[in-house]
C-alpha cells in the first residue's frame, strides 16, 4: 500500500530511519518547457512506498536530505531525465547512485532495457503500462495512476539485489560505479560546449559552416533556458543546419528564408542573424564532425567491428562499450575521449589505437 505524502514534515518524520538504500522514481512534464516539471516523486524505504508531491510547499527542501546522504544508495531505473527533474527542483543530485539500466548492460542481462521489461526478466512480473502519458499535474491523482507510480518502485529492491549479484560475481561492481558518476558528472554540467557534435547533418558541412552551427545552437540554448521553452521550439535543427550550410547574404535574405520554413523563429530573426555573424571566443578550438569521407567510413566500421568483438568476449550487449559518436570523436581527434576514461580505456584503447589512420 503506498503512502500518499502531502507535507514536508511527513517525509522528514522517516529520515531517521537512515535505510541503507531508497528506490526512486519520478514522473514530470517537459512537452512544453526546457526545464522538467517535477510532478510526483515515488520513494521505496523499507517495505513502504511513499507517493510523494513536490508541487507542495516546502517539499523540494525536504527531499534534499534524502537525495544527499552518502550513505543512502539511490536506486532508479534510467536516471538521465529524472537526474535532471532533481537538479532544477531540489538543486541537487541524488548519489550514490545504482542505475538498474546501466547495471543490467553491464551484466550482460541486456542493453536498454525498459523498467517494466526489466522487472519481467528478473522478476516475472507483468506491469501494466496505462498511465505512461498521464497528466501528472492533476490533483488529485487517480487511484489508477497512484498504482502505476507506486509499481515503478516497488520492484527496484529486487533489480537491485539481481543485478548487483551478478556484477559482484563478475567483478564490475566499479564498472557500474564508474558509469553512474559519469551520468551525474554529465548533469551536473549540462551546459554541452560543442553541441554541434551530436549532430549528424554536421558530417556534411567544411569548417566554417561547422563553426556556424556551432553559434546557432549555442545561442538557441541560451534561448531555451532563458524562456524555458524547447530548443526545437527556438530553432529546429534542419533550419540550423540550412543556415550554416548556405548563410543567406544579409538579413533581408534570412527573413525569406525563413519564409520557407513554417517554424522559422520569425520575431527572433535579428538575433538570429546575429547569432550567426558573431564569432565565438573559443570556436576556433572546437572539435570538428568526422567528415564523411570513404577513408573516415572504412576506419570507422573497422573501429566499430573491433569495439562489437571486445562486446561480445566481455558478454555485454552492442553499444555498451563505445557509441559511434565516441568513436567519430577519437577517428577526427586522435584523443582519447573524457567519456570512455576509466575502465574502458584499458580494454578499448589497445584495439581502437592501430585504426587510426
């Protein structure tokens, strides 16, 4: 039976308890917003579920000692967005953290894995899946999504015993430890400095269309925060790389551009012509997109073949060991990439060095 928990005091009143592990969860809204509304947050302690709603007065306050005590093990399940609910409500980040999704690749269980599968595989149990598009914001909630809230806790206890077992038995309890400060590191400095990387259209533009791209997105994140709407409602990413691609002459020039794109951010057109003109303080040293030459592609897939190879020895499903984008990065900067530091580097590095070209 969950608990539906409507003060402050409530919640505080169970931190004595100090148990040596909490499951959480939450549900948020961000269809229309950059930052996510943090709409309910679901606590396993002990053998109670607790339903709680940060939308009351002083509630934020109150989960901050739960989310920072180093000897609390915060279990959830794909963390990512819900780190990021966390950050903007609270201000902080729940650690140490068990990620149950990361854990399950790691251990071979399978990649990607979705909770309700996950529960399934483990534990043999079927959730239901009624309310994934809820509205979270009503009040009061329904009995049938107080139910769904609570199940997307109640069985992360059990994820956590499977899982932890089998990475002790295979000695990368570390590997997940690693992983998971990574995710938090990664939240805690959302600010992506070359954005432009994560872009697949920018494998099709020279240098200083690149650079262009680069201040579009860069501006258009400042935007977004700034009016916490979407970035996609400031600037979509075709009419950003159109830009970059081919700027048009002068601001006359943009403003028919954008006649041909119904979601052109019209009224921000000076900012945008601005944007794109004014060069950034540090562009010069951006990393560049692979280019998609035939040489690039060939390094590339024997990159990937090598890195498939060192995945299936270790038993971990494809993409846990190194995405494409990292491998792009390493192909164009001959670096080591920050984000495969730790225990991938000695295993991956030896096999990936030789390909260079």
């Amino acid at each position: 039976m969950a608990t539906w928990i409507t003060t402050p005091a409530e919640l505080q009143a169970r931190l004595p308890l100090r148990p040596t592990r909490i499951g959480l969860d939450t549900e948020f809204i961000r269809e229309s917003t950059f930052w996510p509304q943090l709409a309910l947050v679901q606590m396993a302690v002990a053998d109670e579920i607790l339903l709680i709603d940060p939308l009351a007065p002083g509630m934020a306050d109150a989960l901050v000692p739960w989310l920072t005590d180093p000897s609390i093990v915060k279990v959830m399940h794909s963390a990512s967005e819900d780190l990021v609910a966390f950050k903007h409500t609270c201000g902080v980040l729940p650690r140490p953290l068990f990620d149950t999704q990361i854990g399950a690749s790691l251990a071979g269980i399978g990649g990607g894995m979705g909770y309700q599968k996950l529960v399934q595989e483990i534990t043999g149990v079927a959730l239901a899946k009624g309310e994934t598009r809820s509205d979270w914001m009503r009040r009061p909630l329904s009995e049938s999504q107080l139910q769904y809230a609570a199940d997307d806790v109640e069985h992360l206890f059990a994820l956590h015993d499977a899982i932890s077992e089998k990475l002790t038995t295979q000695d990368r309890l570390q590997w997940l430890a690693d992983d998971a400060e990574r995710l938090l590191a990664t939240v805690e400095h959302d600010e992506d400095r070359w954005p432009h990387l994560g872009m697949r259209s920018a494998q099709f533009l020279d240098v200083p269309a690149q650079r262009r791209l680069l201040r579009l997105l860069r501006w258009r994140d400042q935007q977004a925060r700034a009016s916490n709407r979407p970035r996609s409602w400031i600037l979509d990413n075709e009419l950003a790389a159109t830009l970059a691609r081919i700027p048009p002459a002068d601001e006359a020039a943009l403003g028919r551009m954008f006649e041909q794109f119904p979601k052109a951010p019209r009224k921000l057109a000076g900012a945008v012509w601005q944007a794109l003109l004014t060069p950034l303080d540090d562009e010069a040293d951006a990393p560049q997109v692979l280019q998609a030459t035939d040489s690039n592609k060939k390094a590339l897939k024997k990159m990937q073949e090598a890195v498939a190879q060192a995945g299936q020895a270790l038993g971990l499903p494809d993409g846990v060991l190194a995405s494409r984008k990292h491998l792009e990065s390493y192909l164009e900067s001959g670096q080591w990439p920050a984000a495969l530091a730790g225990w991938r580097q000695p295993l991956l590095e030896p096999k990936l060095q030789p390909l260079l070209p």
